[in-house]
C-alpha cells in the first residue's frame, strides 16, 4: 500500500503489509498483532514523516529499509 497518508485501525483484526508513505502511517489495532515493513519517504525536510503503531494485547514488529548516504 502506497501513499500520502495511510491509516488502518481495526478492533480485532491483525494488521500486516508493506507500506510506502509520504506524510504518515497509522497502524492501530486492540487484540491483535501488527506487523509492517514501512518505506517512510519524505521530501520536506522540514516536516518529519510520522509512523504510529499502536496495540493493546498483541505484539508489534516493524521492519525499516536501510538509509544509504
């Protein structure tokens, strides 16, 4: 899933994917796992790009690509 602002929440429902975001991503869930490879992009350097995870009775793994200089 691609885009400027991407926001999933579910009640009981896992929440799993690879996501290409330019402004911020929102992964919130109550009873289950997360689990996210997450490409954040950002051409303004001004404003961060934002990443939430949220979970209450599961576990939350997230995978970053490696930043080259």
């Amino acid at each position: 899933m691609s885009g400027n602002i991407v926001t999933f929440h579910t009640s009981n429902g896992p929440i799993s994917g690879e996501f290409k975001v330019l402004t911020s991503l929102d992964l919130v869930t109550s009873n289950s796992p997360i689990t996210a490879r997450a490409d954040l992009v950002n051409g303004n350097e001004e404003i961060p790009t934002e990443l939430t995870m949220r979970t209450q009775n599961g576990c939350a793994l997230l995978q970053l690509p490696a930043v080259h200089s």
